[in-house]
C-alpha cells in the first residue's frame, strides 16, 4: 500500500471512526441476520435461533474488537516495523549515520538558537498594552545634522493640545538624583516623566501605583516610583515602603509605587533612555513653559482605537504645520516631526544585523539539508542493488518507497531534536555574551512556536529530498543493477545529481564565508580606526553633587579642582580631570546650535555636540590638538566665555582660515537660541565619542569651569594598574565628602568595548556560521568524490595496470574536486555580488567586493575542498589492479 | 516461510480465491468455502471478518456497499493487486504442498 493510500487509512481509520463503527455494525447485522433467517426457514423460533446464531459466533462485539485490531494494529505495526528497519539500516551504517545527525542537528540548532533571539527582538510585542498604537514623535533636524531630535515642553503641549487622532502624548527624560536620608547616599539613575506617561503605555505598578494627575498639584513633596531593583536593594523588599517618605537631591518625596521585577522600557539607543532606570519621578510642574529651543523630552503618543498609522502621521504633521506659522521662533524652515511606530522604532539598530543573520542560518539550514539530501543519494546509490533485489523478489516500489520515506524522517526527527537540544545549550551561551545593547535579548527563550517553525522547515525539507533518490531508486534499469556487479549503470545520473548538489552548498559557503570575512573585517577597521581618543589606562567615575550643599558654580569649581588635584596626587595616578559625558555612555546628550556669524538666523543654525571638560582633561584622554592650546585654570567665571572646537566645525566655518581667535555663538545653557558669544582658543581633531564607526556631528568644547555640568565623569589616568586605584579613589572621595554618593566606577574602555560589542558580537556570529557551512561544504565534497572513487576504483585499477602513474591517478580525482570547487566559487561570488549592496549597510570602511576578503574566501575554499579531496585521491592511488582484475 | 504465517495466509488465500469469480457479501463468502472443501473449512465470523479488513486494507480486495432488502450488505470483490497476490499465494502454495510431499514421500 502506498504512503498516501495508507495516510487515507489512518485517516479514515481514525477521523471517520464513527463512520466505520457503523459499517461494521451493518456488516456483522447482515451475517446474523442471515443465519437467524436460514435457522427460523429450519422451523426454530427466531428469538432461540437469534440466540443461538450469537453464541456460535461468541458474540458480536468480540468480533467488532478483532476487526478493530486488525484495522488500528496493521497501521501501528507496520510504522513500527519500518521505524525498526530504518533503525537496524542506521546501525549498519554508523558512519553515515552520524554524518547525517551531525549535519542536521548543526543547521537545527543554529536555526532555533537564531530563531529564538529573532522572535525575542522583532516578533514579540513589547510589553505594553497594544503597542502597535504606540508611536515616537521626534523632532525632524536632519538639515541640522539631527534627524532624530527631542522635543521641548511647549512642543508637547502643542501635540497634547492640538492634535485629534491621539488619546495622548507623554515624555519622558533620563537623568540621575541622588538618594539620601535614610541609608549611604547613592546616585539612581531616574526617569522624569509625565504623569500620564505610565497610563499611555499601559504599564501597572507592581505594588502601589503609577502617577496620576494628582501628583502633579501635592505641595510641599514631590512623588517617586522605585524600580524593583531598588526596592529590593535599599528597602530589603520592604512592602510597607508606599506611602514613606525618601529623600531625593535633598527635597523630601514620597513613594507611590514599585515597578514590577524585570520592568524594562526598551527604547532605541539614540533616545539615551537607558532600560536600567532606577526610578521615575515627575517634571516639575512648569516644564511645558520651558523655552522652545529648550529639547530634551522623549515624546510618546498613542493613538485612538480606530486611527491608521497614516491618518496619525499625519496629524502630527499638521501640528507642526500650525505651530511653524504660529511662531517666528522656527524661522523659514519651519518644525517637521517625525512618527514612527514604537515596535518599528525600538529595535532599530539591531533589525539589520538580525537580518543578516536570519539569513545567514536560513542558508546554513538549507546547506545542512542538500548535504543530508547529498548522503542520501550516496546511500540509495549503495543500497541499489538491495532496492533491486528486493524489487526482484516482489517487493513493491511503493512499499519500498515508503520505508525510504520513513527512513529519511526519522532521520529527520531525531537529528531535529538533537538539534533542538543543542540549540537550547546554544541559546544560553549566547546570552551570556550578549552585548548590553540587545537588552531585550534577555527575554529570548526557546519556545514552541520556534521550535515547531524549525522542525517543520527540517521534517519538509527531508520529506523533499527523500523523493529525489527515492524517485531514482528502484529504477528501469533495476535488472541491469542485479546484473552489473559495481551498481556502474545505476549510479551515472546520481552522480550528476551528487555533484550539482554539492555546487550549491559550496556556493552557498561562499557567501557566507565572504560575509565572515567582510563583517570580520569591519570589526577590524572600527577597532583600528582612531576614535581621537585614547582610553587605555583610565578608571572612570560619577559624581553628583547635591545643589543644596554646591549652591554655586564658584562652590562647584572649587570642590572639582579641590578633587582633581587629590586624585592626580595619588600614587600610581599620572592625571585627574573631569568631562561632561563618557565615551558612548547612556547620558542623553548635550549639543545645540552655533553661529559664527552675528544675526545669522537661529533656526537654521547648523547642530553641534557640546562636551564640558575640566582643564587637563583633553590631554588627558590624548585627544590631539591641531591648532591654538588647550583650557586652562584661567579660563574661569571671572573670564570671558573660550571654546575648543573640533576639525569638522573649523573646517565647514572657516574654511581655509585659522579658527583660533575666531569668535562663535552657542547655547551651552539650553535655553534654545545661540546667545553666548565665546572665542576659539583651539582646534582638535574630530572625536569619535558617540560612536566608534561614524562621524556624527561637529563638536563644541567649554571648559567645565565655565560651563557646569552635573553629574560629571571623573577620569583618573594609572599607569598599568588602572583597576588597583578604586579603593583609594574611594577613600579620597569620603575624605573631601563622606556624603557624596560615588557611581558607575569602571574602566573606561569598558564604554568603549560596550560600543563595539554589537558589531564584533555580530562578526563572531557569521565566523560560527561560515565556520559550519563550510564544514559541512567540505563534508559534501569529500562524499562527492570518495563516492566517484569507489565508483571507479575498478577504471583506477585498470589504468594502473596500462601503466598510468600516480600522479596522473591524482589528477583525475582532483579534476573532479576543482572542477566543483571552481563552480560552486563562481556561483558563491557571483551570488554575493548580487546581495552586496544589501550587505554594505553593515560595513564600515570597505565594500562589499572588498579584494582581501574575496581573495581570502578564494584560498579557503581551495583549502578545505584540497582536504576534503585527500582521502579519496589516498584510496585511488591504494587502487590494485591485481585485486580489480580479479573481480573483473 | 514461517509455519504460522502459512496458516494465517491460508484464509486470506481462500478468500481471493473464492471472490475470482464474482464479487460476494461475507455469508456468501463463508458458504462458498465450506460447500467448496467439502465442510472441510467452517468460516467463523471472529476469523473471518478481521481477515476480510485486513485484505480490505491491504488493496487486495475493496468493498461496495448496496442495498438489498431494505438492508445494507457490502460486498467485496477482487483488486487487481488481490489478484495477483491471489497468483503469487498460489505459485507459494504449490512450492510448500512440493516441498511437503518430497519431505514426507523421502525416506
């Protein structure tokens, strides 16, 4: 019986079960029946003939029970014994056996490891009520150099009050605050936010509440919603905490709730709202009053049940139509927003990468299976004249069919939950190295609907290739396979079939090779290319000191060059000083407009980062000084306004010119128009310090004593044991306040590993894949040909014995390699030439034909097929014509 | 050739055999190889039944349901896979009845 008619049967069998019960019923009526009729036509009376006729036969439903069994057992017992067959038939080819295991539990467990992160970062909501009607609205300055930039207070009650798609708009802005009262002080890192900004997303309070309208108006304390984290590790759990009282930068405020354990925001990395906050207060009350230049809030809306996602773009479009008009503050340009889909939105910078490696474990799966699919037709080719024979002794081809069938989805299953398992170990290791900025990641488990899609894709794929042996096995030519003792004829067309296989998973390693390579090479160039800066050496610090004890920027100054000098004394340090931001660290940043040129037009004013920094601080960091000098002691309050800028800016202001003694207008006090006029006493090279691949925006230095920011970093310069100086950074720290909450202490090349540990992360990723497919291309290759050899080894024999040498024997059997090598490399690079372009969002410095890492995918190719090649030519050349003659 | 699979095969082979010539419903089935070996063979239904389905499911033989009387009887008739397993049963069966009789004629 055919698998098809068997699979009507079952289910037949089972779904019309009813059905069938009633046939039956009918069936076995008729014969009692019958013989009730003949016995009553013999003179007895039909209720004892009735009687008798039921004891003969025992009964009708133990009959019913047999025909039952035989139905139901036949299919279980003939699954059973083609499962037992195509055990025994594993067993007897162990080799086989295991090489189709390994192939496919590799590609499986790539695929569900890969699988499980995709799903965790792109396909699984966020964890917000229907977050598909969460947008961001940003403000649109691309023609400024800041195509994402927030918005101010007055730009949120504009959306808040003139837009009608929207059941509202909230904000948010990172920040930190110190804790103090009742335990050591420490710096949280918090959230301000709107009131309604917890109810917009959906988001509930562990324990207590979230905030409500009404926090807004409580006089004299201000409200504060600790995350579980800090709720744990200074309250001890306590779940008596709502409703106490805490103190935060000095001013008393009151606990209205904990967020739940594990409660994280997953905004994009440019909005710098980190996912650890700590703690969320509110804006003071007055923060929609604030200056329109004045751009720090993160914008939030969601929109109203039955709007589109067009109708609210544009909405927000026309809002800020209405408000270019309304005010001359935006000038001739005029504000454009930006809204863009939360889930689109959050994991921006990781939807490539993830892309690319979907990709890169689809193709890796797919090899996998045409190699399994390459093993099989190597063995259906042995095992011809077995299928031949067995054929020949009355076997059907169906039934034999059927058990190749069976065969190859066992195989499939069991490499499919080997895979399964390794992929579960794969995904944990994989967490553990997992970069900071895929946050998210960590809700990635191995989960059903992953595990069904991976299996599924294995089970169809074996399915598919089982029938191109199969289709092959039991051929025409069956008798001749009986006849010709080497399998010769039977195996020419599988040979071909074998071989174009083996080109596809060749070109296929190919392209992933080269993208190993590129992606490798890329993570090289960011690591090598010079940041301007130099981080070795250094530890980093926080501080914060509380506007109650620092009232002013003179008591500030003093206190930080008191500090610095401390810190530089100590042994083993070379140098102390202090810089607004750290290298890629989560504090939002701080930049605004300049103009060089007296009533240049605000609004168009081009967009520079801002960094404050202590004198000393540059050199510090080795940043290198192009033209004029650096900061120094004398640059203070009682001085007028100095800046150091950076190349870009110099170069793009005055071309051509010194910059130094020139004179610029910024904004170092946000407070929305360029109005501080300060002079360039220097010009640096551009400083990579928001991110490690790109150039992002010209850079405005002031000098921290002219310029407060806090919380500030503190660097403190070692020489080789930067880690040995914390203990006594500490110590300085409690000797010149004890009351000063010290954070975030770390090396700083801990920023920057953290900034390029997405990428190598990445890179690390595709060398794994490439690794394995080309494993397994290098496995296809070996099968390819040490079948070719088998095949011939009596030609070998022959040529031998006419006197061929083993050179030329050698040749023969590498001809055949470098012929598949040569196609499957051309198709690979032809292959790649067209994803290139695709490719190139993720290189950095190169393109996508870079000469290095095609040459290089050349020479390992060539490599591993040599060495696939190199038992085959061993056993062609051990070719003895005594011993083929004989058989002859 | 196992000796119980012999056996087991024996009813089936009677089966096909009875239904060469025309389709039949079970009784009739049944009559026809007790009248045809003589009442050598009597059919039960518990033997007879569970091998009709299993030739049903092998494709040998396929069922039709009618109705005659008011009542519903399926009749089988004959695949032509049943018949030529029916051929390959029979050629077993002269080789087996060969090998019996050389084993018990010899010395």
């Amino acid at each position: 019986m055919g698998l098809i008619a068997r699979a009507a049967s079952v289910w037949r069998t089972i779904a019309r079960g009813r059905r069938l019960a009633a046939d039956l019923d009918a069936e076995l009526g008729a014969w009692v029946d019958e013989h009730v009729e003949r016995r009553v036509r013999r003179g007895e009376a039909p209720e004892a003939a009735r009687r008798a006729v039921l004891a003969e036969m025992g009964g009708v439903e133990p009959v019913k029970e047999q025909v039952r069994d035989v139905r139901m057992g036949r299919l279980l017992d003939e699954t059973l014994r083609d499962v037992a067959h195509a055990w025994r038939g594993f067993r007897r080819t162990p080799a086989f056996t295991l090489a189709a295991l390994a192939t496919l539990a590799l590609g499986v467990a790539a695929v569900t490891t890969i699988f499980s992160v995709a799903h965790a970062l792109l396909l699984q909501p966020l964890p917000f009520r229907d977050p598909d009607r969460l947008v961001f609205v940003w403000a649109d300055q691309t023609a400024e150099g800041y195509p994402r930039a927030p918005l101010s207070g007055p730009e949120l009650r504009d959306l808040d009050e003139r837009s009608t798609r929207f059941e509202g708009f909230g904000a948010i802005w990172a920040t930190t605050a110190a804790l103090t009262g009742d335990d050591l002080p420490e710096q949280l890192r918090i959230g301000l936010v709107t009131s309604d900004f917890f109810s917009l997303l959906g988001a509930e309070a562990a324990l207590g509440r979230t905030f409500t309208i009404d926090d807004e108006s409580v006089e004299g304390a201000t409200s504060i919603l600790l995350s579980d984290a800090v709720w744990r590790r200074r309250y001890g759990g306590d779940a008596g905490i709502v409703g106490r009282r805490v103190d935060v930068n000095g001013r008393p405020a009151i606990v209205v709730g904990v967020m739940p354990a594990g409660f994280r925001l997953m905004m994009p990395p440019d909005s710098a709202v980190p996912d650890d906050l700590e703690a969320f207060q509110l804006f003071n009350r007055r923060f929609t009053e604030g200056p329109r230049g004045q751009r720090y809030l993160r914008v939030i809306g969601r929109m109203r049940a039955e709007v589109g996602d067009l109708d609210a773009i544009a909405d927000v479009a026309r809002v800020g139509r209405e408000i270019s008009a309304a005010h001359a503050f935006y000038g001739a340009s005029g504000r454009q927003f930006e809204t863009v889909p939360l889930h689109v939105d959050a994991m921006n910078d990781v939807r490539r990468p993830l892309q690319v490696l979907s990709a890169g474990v689809g193709l890796l799966l797919l090899i996998a299976c045409i190699n399994v699919g390459s093993l099989l037709v190597a063995r259906a080719a042995a095992r011809a004249r077995e299928a031949a024979l067995r054929t020949a002794l009355g076997a059907g081809r169906a039934r034999l069919f059927r058990q190749h069938l069976v065969e190859t989805l066992v195989l499939g299953a069991m490499g499919g939950a080997l895979g399964v398992g390794l992929g579960y170990w794969g995904l944990r290791l994989l967490l553990r190295f997992t970069p900071e900025a895929l946050g998210r990641l960590h809700l990635a488990t191995m989960n059903l609907p992953v595990v069904a899609v991976s299996l599924g894709t294995v089970l169809s794929w074996m399915a598919v290739l089982a029938l191109a042996p199969a289709s092959q096995a039991p051929s025409a030519s069956m008798l001749e396979a009986v006849l010709d003792d080497r399998g010769h004829t039977a195996g020419r067309g599988r040979g071909r079939l074998r071989r174009a296989l083996t080109v596809a998973q060749l070109a296929l390693s190919v392209v992933l090779v080269l993208m190993a390579l590129l992606l490798t090479r890329t993570v090289q160039r960011v690591q090598q290319s010079d940041p301007g800066f130099e981080a070795g050496g250094v530890v980093s610090f926080r501080v914060a000191l509380p506007g109650t004890r620092y009232p002013t920027q003179e008591a500030f100054n003093a206190f930080s060059r008191r500090m610095q000098e401390s810190l530089a004394a100590l042994p083993g340090a070379t140098a102390a000083a202090s810089w607004s931001h750290a290298p890629y660290d989560h504090v939002p940043n701080w930049g605004g407009p300049y103009i060089a040129v007296e009533g240049a037009d605000a609004s168009t004013a081009p967009q520079a980062d801002y960094r404050a920094v202590s004198p000393g601080g540059m050199e510090l960091l080795q940043v290198r000084l192009l033209e004029g000098r650096w900061f120094s002691e004398t640059d203070d309050l009682s001085t007028a306004p100095v800046v150091i800028v950076d190349q870009r800016l110099a170069q793009r202001t005055w071309p051509g010119a010194s910059a130094v003694g020139r004179r610029l207008a910024v904004d170092p006090f946000v407070t929305g128009t360029p109005a501080t006029w300060a002079t360039v006493v220097g010009v640096v090279t551009h400083v990579r310090h928001r991110s490690p691949s790109d150039e992002v925006r010209d850079q405005v230095y002031f000098t921290a004593r002219q310029a407060t920011r806090n919380p500030s970093v503190y660097l403190v310069k070692a020489g080789a044991d930067a880690a040995g100086l914390v203990p006594a950074i500490r110590d300085t720290l409690r000797t010149l306040d004890p009351a000063l909450p010290i954070y975030d202490v770390q090396p700083l090349t801990a920023y920057v590993d953290r900034a390029r540990a997405l990428r190598s992360f990445t890179a690390v990723l595709a060398a794994l894949f490439a690794a394995a497919a080309l494993l397994l291309a290098a496995v296809g290759i070996h099968g390819v040909v040490a079948y070719a050899v088998t095949e011939r080894q009596r030609e070998f024999g022959v040529r031998r014995a006419l006197g061929a040498g083993s050179r030329e024997l050698a040749g023969l059997v590498v001809g055949e390699c470098a012929v598949m090598t040569a196609a499957g490399l051309t198709l690979g690079l032809l292959g790649a030439a067209a994803g290139g372009s695709w490719l190139q969002t993720q290189l950095v410095g190169i393109v996508p034909w870079d000469p290095p890492s095609v040459a290089g995918t050349v020479v390992v190719l060539v490599v591993a097929a040599l060495l696939a090649c190199a038992a085959p030519v061993r056993r062609a050349l051990r070719a003895d014509p005594a011993v083929v003659l004989r058989q002859a | 050739m196992a000796r119980l699979d012999l056996m087991k095969g024996t009813l089936a082979l009677l089966i096909l055999r009875t239904l060469e010539l025309e389709p039949r419903h079970g009784v009739a089935i049944a009559d026809r190889i007790q009248q045809t070996t003589r009442g050598t063979f009597h059919v039960r239904p518990g033997s007879l039944f569970p091998a009709l389905h299993r030739l049903e499911q092998e494709g040998a033989i396929a069922g039709d349901w009618s109705i005659v009387d008011g009542r519903r009887i399926k009749t089988y008739r004959l695949t032509s896979a049943g018949r030529r397993q029916l051929a390959a049963g029979a050629r077993d069966w002269a080789r087996v009845v060969e090998a019996m009789r050389l084993v018990l004629e010899t010395e």
